[in-house]
C-alpha cells in the first residue's frame, strides 16, 4: 500500500476520519503541525530547525566578489558562510529566489540555501536545503505555516516552515519565512524509500507539457509517467477514464490534495491556477503524487465555490466522471471541519503569533497583527459561506428551447467597499444587474447551472458608462466570463451603448457545474447587464 493510503487508512481504523467534532484537526494540533525531525550537529548537539526555537537567528556572510556574481547572475549559486543560533556552516550553497516576490540584494531578497551544495552531506537540522522567503505577498508572515500544517493534517505531504531574522554581511533584513526545500530528505520521510523522480513546473505548469525532474533517477524516458496521467485524463469515455487515473495517478490522495487547495482558496496552486505544485512518481505503485507549495497567498476569496471550474486538467478530469465527484464531495464534507475548522485554525493563528512577538518591534507586531485579524476574518468567513453552499440543493440542468436558456439566479460576489452592486431598471426600462465601481473593484454577478456535454455560449447585452481600467490586471472593463475558464469576451471599457458580449466554451462530461459571471473590473464608472439577454445557448452536442 503507498504510504499515504497506509496512513489514511490508519486514520480512518483509528476513527479520527470524522466531522466537526474533532478529527484530524485536533491530531493536527496536539502535533504541532506536523512530523518533526531532530538531527545532531556536531559535538552532539541537537538541531531541529522547525521546533527547538520559533524564530532563528541567522546570519549569511557573502564574499564580496561573490555579491557582485550574484548581481550579474541572481540564480547562480555562490558560497557562503551561516551562522545559525550557535553553529556555523561554512561553504553553504545559495542564490537569491522569488518571482512575483523577488527582490534585490539592496531590498530584502529571498534565498535557497544549500547546505550540501559544497559540502558533501552538508545539512542543517537534518535538512540539506531550506528557503528563506521574504513574505512580501503575506503581510501575516504566516499563511505558509498554516497552510502546510493543514495539507499536513489531511495526509498531504507539505514542507514544513519556520521563521527566523536574517542579516546579510552584519545588514539586517528582518523577518523570514524559513521554509524546508523538497529534497531527498523530505521525499523520505513521506514515501520511503523516494526512489522515484519528483518533477517541478520549472519548464511547464501542466502534465501535457514538460515537467523538469527536480530529482530521481528513475531509469528511462522521465516524461513517460506524466504522459500516462495526461493521456489518462483526455480519455473521452467516462468509465475508461476512471479506470486509467486509478492507474496513474493516486486518487485517494489526489481527492484530499485538490480539496484542502480549494477549501484554503490556494488559487495560485494547482487545481485553480496551474502553478505552484511538484509531482512524486512512486515507481512500485506506479502512481503520481501532487504536492502543494506557494501558499503564501492563501484565503483570498471568502465565496470560492466548492466546486468551482478548474484550470488543472486532473483535477477537472476527476470532476468530469460520476465517481470522481462524488468522492471528492464527500471528501471536501470530511475535510470541512475535521481539519478546516475556523476556531481551531484562528486559534493555531493566535499561538503562532504569540510566539513571534518576542521578536518583533511594537510597529512591526501590530502590522502582522493586523495582518492576522484580517486573515482570521477571511477563514471564519469562509467556513460559514461554505457551509451556507453546501447545505443548498445543487443547481438544476437547464432546459434549453430551440437551444436557448435564460439564465436566472444571480447573485452578488466580491461587492466593492465603496460603489455599489444592485438589481435596477436599466434605461431602457427592463431589469438590469448594476454594478458601480469604487476606486479598486473588481465585483460581480454569479449564476450557477448544470450542463451536458457540447459546445456552448454565454452571451447578454452590457453598457458602460465612464468605466476606467484599473492600473492592473488582465481583465478589464465590463465582461462576461466563466468562472474557472479561460472562455471570457471582450471587456467595455469608457462609455458604450448596449453591446451584446459573448464568451464560447466546452463542456466535458454529464451533469458539470458551470459558473456564470458578469464582471466589472474598474477604478470608476459604472455598468448593466441586461437580465433578459443573459442567456446560455447550445452550439453543438457530441
């Protein structure tokens, strides 16, 4: 049995599988979050990077010849020497890292380092390579930690996080996340022996292109199991379908993997965005592992459905078959309270919390305090919209006529903070969906129906009045889209009279969900959506 079945099915033997009462967040938290592992540093002194202390001192010295390289070539890993607590590493690998979150060496920049780069068996704690992140995209300092103790506690394997001050050549830079890398180490402890390859998105962010192996020496063509869950995936046939990802890929796991990324709203993860995630091939179950990493955006948007339309082509297969989505709802229910529970989270929030004020200024404490409530906010928010959708009757199929179905039902998403968002009569005298802009909208109406296999498209009739983009973004304007896909139509922006907007798109398997929304994004104006042209209509059946 893979490793994570055997635990799974420990903790189902062991009764812990249950609703909110308890479960596997409470194992979660009388754990700490997850395993750890001591390792002994020289002399006998033992090193456990992730809990003796909650934050690290730690201090990088880097020759000068070797900043100026890293000026040239960020990526290019030079020597340093770390002092860490009360040891020195001499000879550590490390490079500058980020994308979104970069940095130069004048700001605060993110590092790999690399104990074993130089060093043979080099390692800190046990570990041979951490990150140190500048959490510039997580004012909290702690959305990582949380989220990977949480994948932890659903039996998806995550690295484990710390924190710790960091200073470059006696400049201090303040705080960092210190995550643990995916190395040999790590793939050990969760699939012994790790003999298989493990693949990154360094070169593509889905299985039908190239994945680069991160690691492993699985002998033959690397690509040929990543190939086989791609192939597996497109198989038109439901039935054969299930039958090929059961063989590919390691489906119980994968159910927990793509509902803990969608109840924690990990957009910029794989099942939403097609981004952040390795895979583990374990060669004797023949089976493809995903495993969650950037999550320092995590718990963004309070109304996320549970079922929203997803950008990774497994998790969307898995959707597309009668018995995938029905584990994975019983699945995400499981996991919905068992381990995403909002007072326990809020409270893990507070003690971590608690445990970094020590090392905090009074300005720089309240601004991750503050950073913390809003967090706390957004996770208790979530879990009562969540509960509120799951107890409300799936959306009924439409009936189309003569290929055509109105659409009804909508309803207010992400309404601005100032502006407002309201059903009105438009000029023309017949009923609208209004949304008027504030300074930074991005605000819409959702409607939800179910549809059959076959081509389809989304259409109405929008006008715009004063409508400015915002300074950032892809989406601009007054739009029509589907959420979750790529099908979206052109955005009105300015003043427009009434324009019909559409939006094509597909639809792989009986009964799937599909997520309508008439969108403004603007720094100002103000638009309608004609309630009676928003309709779906039938191009083609397969």
């Amino acid at each position: 049995m893979p490793p994570l079945l055997a635990i799974l099915e420990a903790v189902r033997r062991a009764g812990i599988w249950r609703g909110a009462g308890g479960g596997l967040a409470a194992v979660w938290l009388g754990l700490g979050g997850g395993l750890q592992a001591g390792a002994t540093e020289g002399g006998g002194t033992s090193v456990d990077l992730f809990a003796d202390k909650p934050v690290w001192e730690v201090q990088l010295q880097i020759a000068a010849a070797d900043i100026q390289q890293l000026r040239t070539n960020a990526r290019a890993y030079v020597s340093a020497t770390v002092r860490a607590g009360q040891r020195t590493y001499p000879q550590v690998g490390i490079h500058l890292k980020g994308t979104g979150s970069f940095r130069g060496l004048d700001d605060k920049p993110g590092w790999t380092l690399d104990f074993g780069r130089f060093v043979p068996g080099g390692q800190l704690g046990g570990v041979r390579k951490i990150h140190l992140n500048n959490s510039v995209e997580d004012g909290s300092f702690l959305k990582e930690q949380i989220g990977g103790e949480l994948f932890r506690a659903a039996g998806v394997p995550a690295p484990r996080v710390a924190h710790a001050r960091v200073a470059l050549n006696g400049r201090p830079l303040g705080l960092y996340v210190v995550k643990e890398g995916f190395t040999r180490e790590f793939l050990e402890r969760h699939f012994p022996p790790a003999a298989g390859n493990l693949y990154d998105t360094h070169l593509g962010h889905d299985l039908g292109q190239v994945l680069r192996r991160h690691s492993g020496q699985e002998p033959g063509d690397p690509q040929q199991p990543l190939r086989a869950l791609a192939a597996a995936a497109a198989e038109p046939v439901a039935t054969a379908r299930w039958q090929a990802l059961q063989r590919t890929l390691a489906v119980d796991e994968f159910l927990s993997f793509m509902a803990m990324e969608i109840l924690l709203d990990h957009w910029d993860g794989y099942c939403l965005g097609r981004n952040n995630f390795l895979v583990y091939h374990d060669p004797g179950a023949g089976q493809l592992f995903f495993l969650p990493t950037g999550m320092d955006q995590l718990f963004g948007k309070a109304d996320l459905d549970w079922r929203p339309g997803m950008s990774g082509t497994v998790a969307r297969a898995i959707l597309e078959t009668p018995e995938g989505r029905a584990l994975y709802q019983a699945r995400f229910r499981a996991l919905l309270g068992s381990v995403f529970n909002a007072g326990r989270i809020r409270q893990r929030i507070g003690q971590r919390l608690a445990e970094l004020r020590p090392f905090l200024a009074g300005a720089e404490y309240e601004a991750i305090r503050q950073e913390t409530d809003q967090m706390s906010r957004q996770i208790a928010a979530r879990e009562n919209w969540l509960r509120t959708q799951l107890d409300q009757p799936e959306p009924a199929a439409v009936e189309f006529q003569a290929n055509r179905a109105r659409l009804t039902g909508w309803k207010v998403a992400d309404a601005p903070a100032s502006g407002s968002v309201q059903a009105v009569a438009h000029p023309r005298g017949r009923p609208a969906l209004s949304i008027q802009a504030g300074p930074r909208t991005s605000a819409s109406w959702r409607a939800a129906a179910e549809l059959g296999p076959g081509r389809y498209r989304f259409e109405g009739e929008v006008m715009v009045a004063g409508v400015k983009p915002l300074p950032f973004g892809k989406r601009q304007g007054a739009s029509l889209r589907l959420a979750g896909r790529p099908a979206s139509s052109v955005g009105l922006v300015g003043d427009c009279p009434w324009q019909m907007l559409r939006a094509d798109f597909e639809v792989g398997a009986a009964g799937e969900k599909i997520e309508f929304v008439c969108e403004l994004r603007a720094a100002g104006g103000e638009a309608w959506f004609d309630q009676a042209s928003l309709t779906v209509c039938r191009l083609s059946e397969p």
